[in-house]
C-alpha cells in the first residue's frame, strides 16, 4: 500500500492520499486548508487517479479544500451524517466567539456527490478496504478509517483528531465530549493490536502499542470488549 501524506495550511493538518500502488487509483482523507498543491503533486508524482474523499470529521482544519477537491477530480465525499453541517458552515465546529471571527462570514459548498458514513462500514475504494468506526468525542461525527491486516504488514488505522502520539483530541469545542472521547478510545484503539500504524490528523505516526504503554491518556483505560480468543 502507497500512503503519502503532508500537513495542509496554517492548521497543519495531515492530509493522506492512499492507493494500492503507484499508477492506480487512490483515496484522498482530510484535505484541509490550501490542500489541492499537495494533492496534485503527490497525485502527479505517483500517477494516481483519485476516485473518492473521505472525511474523518468535519472541523475545517479537515475538511476546507473537501467541495473544491471533489469537484476538480468529480469524485464524492463520504463523512459521517453526525459532521456534515459543518461542510457548510465551519463556524458551528468551533467556539462562538472564535468561530464568529475567524469564519463569522465563510459559507463553503457541500460537493455535488456527498455519501454518508456508518459505524461498521467496510467502504471498498481503489482496491482497497477500509473499516470505518465512529468514534464520537472530539466531534460528533468523528470516525477512524482502518485497512486490514494483509500477510506480514500491519493494519493501519487513519485517526483522525481521535488520537495522536502522545494525547488525544481537544473536547473543548461545541459537541466535543471527554466522556465520549475516552469511551471512543476504549473500543474503537485499544482492542487493536499493539502493531496497528497509527495515521493521525496532526503530528507524526506512532502505534498502538506505543500510545497504549505511554500515553497517559490511555493508562486508565481497558478496552470496552474482552478478547474473542483464548481461555
């Protein structure tokens, strides 16, 4: 699997490009403010043909470049019903006082094509497959986008702004929730396996089982199901 990826405009953002191999189709996730350069070079690099865009939640640092993106390329959108509103308007994601300054007056426009995300979801895109899990907490539609283990390559989990290396999502903003976020952790990261990738919205990759030993976030935590194996 081909995963290029760089951090999108003044937020820093990573927005991921995903394909099977160079020269196929690929899979672009959170392309985020000032994003379609990036895209457009790793795209011409590689010698990709997107064939969709997938949200792993709606906060604009994620989301901004999503309606031009879809439209240049004709592709459609998937985000979780939860998020969509805020493709629209991106003030809703953030506090008043700071949404009403920074986007009081920016309106942005849904893509012609918007498909809406599920819990348990396995979306089939450019020859691959990605599980999708929501995991509510630092947005109300927030997901996580997984690809299966295959042979000796470890299955890689898209994270979104669920969790970093080292901390977890902000619960700050209008419809974030600690509680949830922490109940999103226990089942959606910890029943995964300690070799899983982890691909955040921000920052640098890291493991599961990285966070799971050091992130103090995690300490407390167990996961929310037991293991299907074993006595």
């Amino acid at each position: 699997m081909l995963v290029a990826g760089f951090p999108a405009g003044s937020f820093a953002a990573n927005c991921y490009i995903v394909a099977p191999a160079a020269g196929e189709e690929c899979v672009i996730i959170d392309p985020g403010q000032d994003a379609e350069e990036g895209i457009e070079e790793i795209v011409r690099e590689h010698r990709l043909k997107p064939v969709a865009v997938i949200a792993t939640h709606g906060h604009i640092d994620h989301v901004w470049s999503v309606a031009p993106v879809c439209g240049a390329r004709d592709v459609p959108a998937y985000i979780h019903p939860a998020d969509r509103d805020l493709l629209t308007d991106p003030a809703k994601g953030l506090s008043l006082g700071v949404g009403q300054q920074l986007f009081g007056g920016l309106r942005l426009s849904e893509p012609d094509d918007v498909r809406e995300l599920a819990d348990g979801m396995v979306l089939e895109l450019a020859g691959l497959r990605f599980t999708v899990d929501h995991a509510p907490g630092h947005t109300p539609g927030s997901v996580t986008f997984r690809t299966p283990e295959s042979g000796d390559q470890p299955q890689v989990m898209f994270s979104g702004d669920l969790l970093f290396a080292g901390s977890i999502g902000r619960t700050d903003l209008p419809g974030g929730s600690y509680e949830e976020i922490l109940k999103s952790l226990a089942r959606v990261c910890l029943p995964l396996p300690d070799e899983t990738i982890v691909l955040p919205g921000h920052g640098q990759q890291t493991t599961i089982g990285r966070e799971r030993a050091t992130n103090p976030f995690l300490a407390d935590l167990a996961p929310e199901q037991g293991p299907s194996r074993g006595l």
